[in-house]
C-alpha cells in the first residue's frame, strides 16, 4: 500500500494546540530558508520531515511521541558552533546524554558512510548517533533553543 502524502495544514491539524504556533514558526522559517517539505503517516504517529541545501540532505524532522512533539535536528556542523551547544537547558544537555552512542565513533562498527556527532558541552564528551542526538521534546522551555539551533546549523551549511 502506498504512503498518502499530507499537506502541512493535515499536519498541523494534528498538533497539540499548545505547540501550533511554534511549529507553524519553524514551518515558516523553513520555507524561507528554501527547504523541502514532505509530511506523511507513520505507525508511530505523524512525521514532518525537511530538507536544505543541493543535494536536499536531512535538517529536521518532528516527531509525535506520547511524551509529546520532538523535533530532531540533523546538525551536521555542530562541531562548528560550540559555543552556542554551551548555552543548552540542562533538559536538552540531558536529552543528548541519553541519546545512543555512535557505534561508528565509539567502535567503528556501523555503516562507514554513517557519521555521529562528536561535540563537548560542559566539559563533557558526547559521542552520539546521528538518529537521535539533537531530538529535543518541544516545551516552553526548549523551543527557543530549538530555534537557534536551528538557524546556527542552516547558516552554517549555506556557508559551504
């Protein structure tokens, strides 16, 4: 059976209220910032997924948990803004802390064409999965942090 694609106001319906505003914000800026959109129906709830640059690579995606919305961010230049990865909530630090390792970083044992992410924040080494590393749950808190993060990791790829 084929997967239907959905419009982004289909998503959107299917927002908790509370978060609609912030994540029709990163929709917004997203577009903006030339991206690729594509929203669809998963077994584990709803996925929004967008691309950048040429050739389109993942930037984010949102995911609906029981928890509530994550957004995961694909952030590829982390390693070139450090300073702002000093600022997180420790909610977010913990968020990365708890994400898996990269079995290619730590072991050399996954694909040789998946690469991790290598930061430190805090003073701590985090060696973790491309997958799961930057997803954050969205909350008041977190959600201008997810912003920034965002417009750090868009910026630097539109740098080369």
């Amino acid at each position: 059976m084929a997967q239907e694609k959905l419009s982004f106001d289909q998503f959107l319906a299917t927002v908790d209220p509370i978060n609609k505003a912030f994540i029709q914000e990163l929709h917004t800026y997203f577009m903006d910032n030339a991206c690729k959109a594509a929203y669809e129906e998963k077994k584990s709830g709803m996925l929004a997924s967008y691309k950048y640059g040429k050739p389109p690579k993942a930037l984010a995606n949102f995911l609906f948990r029981k928890a509530g919305i994550l957004v995961r961010i694909y952030g590829e230049h982390a390693s070139t803004y450090q300073d702002f990865l000093q600022t997180l909530p420790p909610e977010m630090v913990q968020a990365i802390a708890d994400s898996g390792i990269c079995k290619r970083l730590v072991h050399n044992t996954c694909s040789p064409k998946c690469a991790g992410y290598d930061v430190t924040i805090g003073g701590e080494r985090y060696q973790k999965c491309r997958y799961n590393a930057f997803e954050f749950l969205v909350t008041a808190e977190s959600a201008p942090y997810i912003r920034s993060f965002l417009d750090h990791e868009v910026t630097a790829r539109a740098a080369g």
